[in-house]
C-alpha cells in the first residue's frame, strides 16, 4: 500500500522480529544488572543504618554500597560505549605489544604464541586494551579454566588474534548467544559484556569475531583485522596457528 511505512523494503522497515528481539533481550539484561545493583546498594544502606554504633560493621556495608555503585557506574560505561556512533579514534599499533600489556596481569596462567613478523593494525586502542583485557579475564574467571594461551597470526593482509582456554566446552545454544549483550550462560556469566565489547571492536575496524568449541575441550575466540598499511605483513599466507595445547 503506498505510504504503508511499515514496508520492510530499505530503510522503512522497522518492525523486524529479531531486532525486536535483541532489543528485548538487551533491555532484560539491563533490568537484571540495574536490579542486582541496586539491591546490594538498599540492603547495605540498610544495614548499615541500623550499625551506626560498630565503626567495623559500618566501613563494611559502606564499601558493598561503593564497590556495587562502581560497578553499576562501569555497565552504564560500557552500555555508552555500544550506544556511541562516534567515529572510533583509531591508530596503528603492534598487536604483538597490545597482547602482551593486555595480559600482563595474569603471568603464570597465559602462553603467548606471538607472530615471529610484528603485525600492525590501526584501532581504536583504549577499546582494544579493555576488550583483550575484559575477554582474558573472562577467561581465566572460568571455574574450569587453568590456563589460557594467547596467538597472534598474519595472513596476506588480515591479522587473526585467538584466545584459547582448556575449560569446558558450551552447549550450541551457549554459543549462539555468546556476543548478546548482558548475555549470562552457566559457564561464561557477563561473557555478553566483555564479548560484545570485542564485536564492537571488529566492527569499528572492518574485521570480525568469531566463537567456537575446542577439540576436545575449551573455548576459541577468533578475533580478526585487517593489516594496517598498504604492504602485506606478517607470516605470510596460509601459515597455521601452532598445534600448542594449553
């Protein structure tokens, strides 16, 4: 029907049930992040009303309300972060050193198996370091997980940065559902956030990321980019990652 706007036909359509759906599923998971928040902050107030005369109590339930209002104040960041249509201020830098100074932290627990030629990719790098930061914490959080190792491959002009663990392996729907955002599973809780965040990322820099089960255990994301500059780089073509267990 002419002037029907409901067509789905270009940029008219906007009833479409899976947007709708990621809309409703974005909006359930703030409801239960905000609601969890909130309900640490009113039943430590409330106790802590009722400690005003025990200095020890009191410090205790002040720093629950802190540590939560903090915590409510890093998803409304990140919640920002997915909603900015602001170009991404990017820039060309080693992806060898952004993976090292990512999982510093964590010495003892990752292997880096790092490309022999430096790769360079241009991206934004405050979103890069927080997305590998956020995904090798995520990881290592996993009750299963004792060691996570971390590569970095070139291939003609596109960059693949895996993060392997040994943990348990998920259920195909788990792995459907990997990169919603908010999105809690039994094994991988707030692995929406952190995994949204490195879709984001790909997005922002022309690449992609993908999530897929390890043989015979564990859990493989795939992170790739283009290489920055107009000259291939790297390992060259059709080099494999490292048959390394974790």
């Amino acid at each position: 029907m002419a002037g029907d706007d409901s067509s789905t036909d270009g940029k008219k359509g906007i009833l479409h049930p899976e947007g709708i759906q990621v809309a409703r599923d974005m909006a359930a998971g703030v409801v239960h992040e905000i609601n969890n928040t909130l309900g640490v902050i009113i039943g430590n107030a409330h106790l802590a009303q009722r400690s005003v005369s025990n200095r020890a109590a009191l410090e205790k339930y002040l720093g629950e309300i802190r540590g939560a209002a903090e915590e409510g104040r890093e998803l409304m960041r990140q919640l920002g972060m997915f909603a900015s249509q602001e170009s991404a201020r990017t820039r060309v830098v080693s992806l060898n050193d952004l993976v090292t100074e990512a999982t510093s932290e964590y010495q003892g627990q990752v292997t880096l198996d790092l490309s022999g030629e430096d790769p360079a990719v241009e991206l934004d790098l405050w979103l890069a370091q927080d997305a590998a930061r956020s995904l090798a914490g995520l990881m290592l959080r996993a009750g299963s997980v004792s060691k996570l190792r971390v590569a970095t491959r070139v291939v003609g002009n596109a960059v693949a940065l895996t993060f392997e663990d040994d943990g348990s392996n998920l259920s195909d729907k788990e792995l459907r559902t990997l990169f919603t955002p908010l999105v809690r599973t039994e094994r991988r809780p707030q692995a929406g956030v952190t995994l949204t965040k490195l879709a984001d990322l790909a997005s922002r820099c022309g690449g992609h990321v993908t999530a897929s089960n390890r043989d015979p255990n564990g859990l493989r994301i795939v992170l790739t980019l283009p290489v920055a500059g107009e000259n291939e780089s790297g390992d060259g073509p059709g080099v494999p990652l490292a048959k390394q267990s974790v």
